[in-house]
C-alpha cells in the first residue's frame, strides 16, 4: 500500500510537484473530455467548520467534473461538533466513507490533528489564520497562466497581512522561485506576522513594508488585494477603524503597468471597486475558475490516478 499524501501546507509539496500540478490542470483544460469519469466511484468528503462560498464549491465542483461524488457539511453547527465531537472523532469518522478529505476549521493546527488520524488524505482548505495551500496553488496556476512564469518579479500583498492566511501560504510558496520581491502594503496594526518576516529573511527574499498603495503601484507584476477580515477581529472598533483602509479603483491604477496582474482570493467586499471588474488587467474571477483546475489536478494526485496516455 502506497504512503498517503496529505496537503496541510504548501510546503508540504516541492517546487516539481507543484510544477506538475500546474502541468495536469493544464491538461484538464486542454483535454476535458479525458478526465470526465476518472474518479468514477470515488468520494470526496468536505468537511467545513467555517462558512466558505469559492473554496467548497470548487472542491466540490472539481470532484464532479472527474466523475465522482461529493457528501459532507458547510458549517460545524450542521455536523456532530455541534454536538461536542471532537475534530478527531470525526475525521476518523468521515475518513470511513469517503476516499479522500477537504477540511476547512477555524482554529490553526486542526487539520493536522486530522491527518494523524485517518487513513485517507487530507486536503487543509483552510484553517484559521494559518495556511490556505489550495488557494495558493490557484494563485500559483493563475500567475503561471498569466504571467508565463513563476520568478523573476515583485509582488504586491495589500490589506489585512496579519490574519491573511492566503498571503501567509502565497509568501511561503514564492519563497521558492528566484528572483521574487515583495512588497507588504498594510497598516501597521495589519502587517505580516513575525514568523513571516522570518521566513522571508532565511531565504534571502527582498521585501519591504510600506504603507502607500499609490507609492508601490509602478513597480508591481502583481497586485494580491485581500479582504480586512472581521472574523479575525477580536473587537469591532478596530475593525470598523481599519476596514476602508486600501480601496483598489482606476484612479490607483493610474501608473500601473499596462500587465498588471491584479488577483484577490475572494469574497470582496469594498476593497476593490466593480469599476476595475472590467479592467483587462482584472484576474480575480479567471483566479476562481483556476481553483477548479487545480483542486481537480489535486484531488488525482493525492488519490493516486493519472490520465492513461
């Protein structure tokens, strides 16, 4: 019996995996066809203790695409957790019926509690402030489908970098390719966590904090715009202080380069205005679609199954 694969961080895959990954949803566009009953016969359990609208919906849209079945709960108060079961219970549970996971929890760590106890792979969709690895590899594909290439560029994070676990994942992920700087727009009381920063310095990655999103827009390949989170708050009057901290409309794009690449993990709420939705340099909704992609190439990998030649 081959060694399960489980994806709780994005490191959890190399560089060549990853590239590999890219290369399947590739084929899954170009090849649809081959791929419609691949999955013949095979669950996918998604297991979501947090609301989420993009991330369960491709998961579940990516399984039914390759020819499987989906079964599970959008929300801990629909499960046995609200009943007290703890996450371990019900992963081992759930692993029962089911051939492979996603699991979304707000508290950081839960899903490697899963992965230990459980004979399936698990799938992090997400948990709490921490990683986010499936919407880095749709980050990922969209920036290698956009930009043709992976290094050699500056990246743009703005808004809530402290509680963004997509930035958190996306940085960790960028790490790896040459020739990558950062530039963090944020608030103070928002910027990225120390841990962070860290990672940043042992790799030897060029970044730097600003708070302008004006002054660093000339020199961005991409522009990653997220969401402040109320969720992550723990009172209202800071969140209420800085939530119209960066609001993205044309007047700010103004000196941006004519390929920009502006992406944002979604939902959106006012950080970027529906003016710039019909801007060419817009990706955030081609970013969704390349979740569907990606979550389909990565529901074979860790199942074991490839497209027969």
């Amino acid at each position: 019996m081959s060694e399960i694969r489980n994806l709780i961080n994005i490191t959890d895959f190399t560089v060549e995996e990853i590239d590999e990954l890219i290369d399947v949803a590739n084929d899954i566009v170009e090849n649809h066809s081959e791929y419609e009953d691949i999955c013949n016969h095979k669950k996918l359990g998604t297991l979501f203790f947090e609301p989420s609208t993009r991330t369960r919906l491709s998961f579940e849209a990516a399984m039914l695409e390759l020819g499987g079945s989906v079964l599970g709960f959008s929300e801990a108060g629909s499960s046995s957790a609200a009943k007290g079961e703890s996450v371990s219970d019900t992963i081992q549970t759930v692993g029962c019926y089911v051939d492979i996971i996603a699991m979304r929890h707000p508290k950081e760590g839960a899903p490697i509690v899963g992965a230990k106890r459980t004979t399936v792979p698990i799938i992090n969709a997400g948990d709490g402030g921490h990683f986010h690895p499936t919407q880095t590899l749709t980050d990922l594909l969209t920036i290698s489908r956009k930009k043709g290439r992976l290094n050699n560029m500056t990246i743009g994070l703005c808004g809530d970098l402290k509680f963004g676990r997509t930035v958190h994942s996306l940085i960790e992920a960028m790490l790896r390719y040459e020739g990558i700087k950062f530039v963090l727009i944020s608030p103070e009381e928002l910027q990225v966590p120390d841990y962070v920063k860290a990672s940043m310095d042992k790799a030897g990655a060029e970044w730097v904090e600003v708070e302008s999103l004006e002054d660093a827009m000339p020199e961005l390949d991409i522009l990653y715009m997220t969401r402040i989170q109320r969720e992550r708050f723990f009172n209202e009057e800071d969140y209420v202080r800085l939530k119209d901290s960066y609001i993205l409309d044309l007047d700010k794009l103004s000196n941006a380069k004519e390929d920009l690449t502006i992406m944002h993990p979604l939902p959106r709420v006012n950080e970027i205005s529906t003016e710039v939705d019909d801007d060419p340099r817009a990706c955030y909704f081609f970013q969704a679609l390349c979740g569907k992609h990606i979550r389909m190439a990565l529901i074979l990998k860790l199942l074991g199954i490839k497209r027969e030649a």
